[in-house]
C-alpha cells in the first residue's frame, strides 16, 4: 500500500455512498429545524449536481489513472473525490452556518471542512489513486460548482423576497 496508514484514512470521507448518506441526512435535519425546500435544493443541487459534472467531465476527458498494481478501472480526471468531498463539506459547513449562527463555531466549522477537504485529496494522492493535476482540478471544480450553486440559492432567496415586497403594496 501506498502513503502512510494516517492519511489514507480520509478517502472513506470522500466515498459516494457516505456523502449522499449524509447529504440525505443533513435535507432531512433541514426539513425538520427549518421547513425551507429552497435550501434543501441547493444541497441536492450542490452534491447532486456535482456528482454529475465531474462524472461527466471523467467519460469526456478519460484520463487512465496511475499506473499502479490493483488500480480502480474508472478514470482519473478530475479526482471525483476532490470535488465532491468539498462540495459536501462546504454545502454542510454553509447549511450549519444558516442554522446555527455562532460566530466562533462558525470559523471551527468551517477551517474543519477545508482541512477534511484538503485531507481528503492529499489520501488519493497518497494512495497513488489520483495524480496530484487530478485532485487539483477536482478541487477547483467543486469550489467552482459549490459557488455556483451558492449564488443561484442566494438569488432565488433575493427573487423571492422581492416577490414578497411587492405583494405588500
């Protein structure tokens, strides 16, 4: 086995059955606290969108993976874990941020989800599973994506409050 036993660790973070798991989990603590369907979209649209586009972009591009022995039989590029492994962290450190506006824990929440991130891609280097170009471009996909997805929910929530503003007069 490649890396050290510390690091590989973190690529169980980044399995797809875990962050839909927890995706479900975290629509489902919206839906009880909050009751707001636009958020529990931008998390479906976030993680499941994200899924999607970098699923896309590996049958577009494919990019073999390093050559190692018992090597995975999908493609490289990008690292599906760089980019969904931020796009779940970052769409739950923003969701807890809505729910719970503590400004220290907030920081916590929020330097813990880039650390686990960043942990999460360095495993798949470590584990020879990913050249370092792959987790890089995964990385800047799922920030692309997640901010993409942040700004469409902000501007739906402006939409609506607009809305709302002219219903009054």
């Amino acid at each position: 086995m490649y890396g050290n036993k510390f690091i590989t660790l973190f690529h169980y973070l980044g399995e797809t059955k875990f962050i839909f798991t927890v995706a479900i989990i975290l629509c489902l603590i919206i839906w009880i606290y909050k009751k707001d369907y636009r958020l529990i979209g931008f998390v479906i649209f976030s993680v499941g969108g994200g899924y999607g586009l970098y699923q896309l972009l590996k049958r577009i591009i494919e990019r073999p993976r390093p050559d190692i022995a018992d090597q995975f039989s999908t493609f490289s590029f990008p690292s599906g874990h760089a980019v969904h492994g931020l796009l779940y962290l970052f769409t739950i450190a923003y969701v807890l941020n809505l729910l719970y506006t503590l400004n220290k824990a907030s920081l916590i929440v929020w330097i813990a989800a880039i650390v686990l991130t960043l942990l999460i891609g360095i495993s798949r280097i470590t584990e020879a599973r990913h050249f370092a170009s792959d987790v890089i471009a995964g990385w800047s996909l799922g920030y692309s994506w997640f901010m993409l997805c942040l700004l469409l929910y902000k501007r739906s929530n402006d939409f609506r409050r607009s809305e709302n503003n002219h219903s009054d007069i």
